[in-house]
C-alpha cells in the first residue's frame, strides 16, 4: 500500500494528486532493463509518488508495457498519464491510440490523457475525442503537452476546451521561460503544470550553486533543483530514474524548504525570464 506523499495539487477536476510523479521517458527501451525498471517504479508507488507518467512515444508503447508490469495489482493506488501521438490525434484516432494504451497498461481507464504536442489535426477533433473517452470512463480526465501561451489560448476558444487541466512542459533551473507568461496564465486558471525534465537529463547537479546550496542542508544538488520547482504553486515535476534510491531521494525533495537566501542565489545562477521566451522542447 503506497504512502501518503507530503505534497499536493489539486485539479481543476478536484482531483488531488502527488506533487512528484514519476516519469518513464526511455524507459521499456531495452528488455533487459524491464526489472529494475519495474522495481524502481513499484519503489516509487511504495512511498507515494502514485503519480506515473508515460506516453505511447516512450519505446514505442514499451514504457506503457512497463508501467502495466509495476502496476499489476495495485491500479486503484496509482493517477495514471499517458499520451497520444499528435499524428494518431484525429477524432477516430485518438480514441484508438487511447485503447492501444489501456491494452497495453492492462487497464481500463486512464486517470489523465495528454496531447503529446501538437500536429495537424485540428484542436477542436482532438478535444472531441477527448470528451468522448471522458464521458465514456476510459479517461478521468484530458490535457496537453508543450503547449505555448498562444496555443493554451487557442484551446480555450475550441468546444470543451476550458476542460484542460493540466499542460506538460520543459521547465526546470536551467529552462525557466515558462514563468514570464505561461506558467503565471496556468496558474490563474488552475491548469496543472507538469514539468519534465526537471533536473535536466541530471546536467543540473554539477552546478556550482547547486551543490553549495545542498551541502548546507546535507541533501543532494537533484534535490535542491526538484524542491525549487515544488515551491510553485500548480506545479508537479515528473523526474525519471530507474534507481529507487534515487527515487527516494527525489521524494525527500519535498521536506526541504528552500530559504529567500537560497532562491536568490539560484535568481543568480540561473536569471529569470525578463521578456516574452518561446518554449523550449526536447
């Protein structure tokens, strides 16, 4: 039975989930991975970080196929993401690429599903979709991924668009841009933000700030980077690892309170946004 995690969003569908999910990207790749990979997802449920995102992209439906694996048996714990590629997001094949999830997951329902970004379908035929799979019971609830300002302003102009709740970006210390414009508009309207990559591929702990700032705290820098982002309000960071050490310390990230001293020196290392910033992708 999974933990309670200290930390909380909750959606515009008043659904509450952990601030700290677990992310797959790369995972199911390679089948000789597929045990830790599933153990250090089980690790993560084990001390609350019930959120698991995955995505069809991730290994071609591989990390999907893993998730399934590390959530055998205990479904009814987990809120779980996955998404559909932007060129299977017509009406029709939306609600097929959802079902080719679900099989692969091993479940019937999805408690989030996210345009991964977007294509050339139209957003109105893919909210659709969307809607339908939600009145349905094959998802608790829809949202996007890499979504600009301009692009979530879009989306509230098409039928049903203002059920978004939640929109998955690139934010992290080093990728802020998000807080000039999109990230304060999201928070207004209560539309979570998922940040991936949020420690940057681990690029991050060698940084000089960093390191400083955690050697007073006896945490780790990954730790530092993690709780500077749970300290914004609406925003959940999904960060990815196949060690349930490393898991673990991820989830530690939430009892460490970060002083005004230490978010000014990270304002220092890594400057704010100060004018309009495209978002970045990876």
């Amino acid at each position: 039975m999974a933990a309670d995690f200290p930390l909380t969003v909750t959606l515009r569908n008043g659904v509450t989930v952990p601030s700290l999910g677990l992310g797959t990207w790369k995972m199911g790749e390679d089948p000789h991975l597929g045990e830790r990979e599933i153990a250090a997802l089980k690790a993560g449920l084990d001390i609350g970080m019930t959120l698991i995102d995955t995505a069809e992209m991730y290994g071609e439906g591989g990390a999907e196929h893993v998730v399934g694996e590390a959530i055998a048996g205990r479904r009814d714990e987990v809120f779980l993401v996955s998404k559909v590629y932007p060129w299977n997001a017509s009406r029709d094949g939306t609600i097929a690429a959802c079902e080719r999830s679900l099989q692969r997951l091993g479940t019937d329902h999805l408690d989030l599903y996210l345009l991964h970004w977007r294509g050339q379908y139209p957003l109105a035929e893919t909210v659709e979709a969307f809607e339908e799979l939600r009145q349905q019971g094959k998802i608790g609830a829809w949202g996007v991924s890499n979504f600009d300002l301009a692009d979530m302003q879009e989306l509230m102009e098409v039928p049903a668009g203002e059920n978004c709740v939640a929109n998955q970006v690139l934010y992290n210390l080093s990728r802020r841009g998000v807080e000039y414009e999109l990230l304060p508009w999201c928070q207004e309207r209560n539309i979570a933000v998922m940040a991936y990559s949020p420690i940057e591929q681990g690029r991050l702990i060698r940084n000089d700030t960093l390191v400083h700032i955690a050697k007073a705290y006896q945490a780790t820098p990954a730790q530092v980077a993690l709780a500077f982002l749970l300290e914004r309000e609406g925003v959940i960071p999904i960060p990815k690892s196949s060690h349930p050490q490393r898991i673990e310390e991820n989830r530690d990230a939430a009892y460490l309170e970060l002083t005004d001293e230490d978010l000014e020196a990270l304002d220092a290392a890594f400057p704010p946004p100060s004018r309009p910033t495209p978002l970045e992708m990876i």
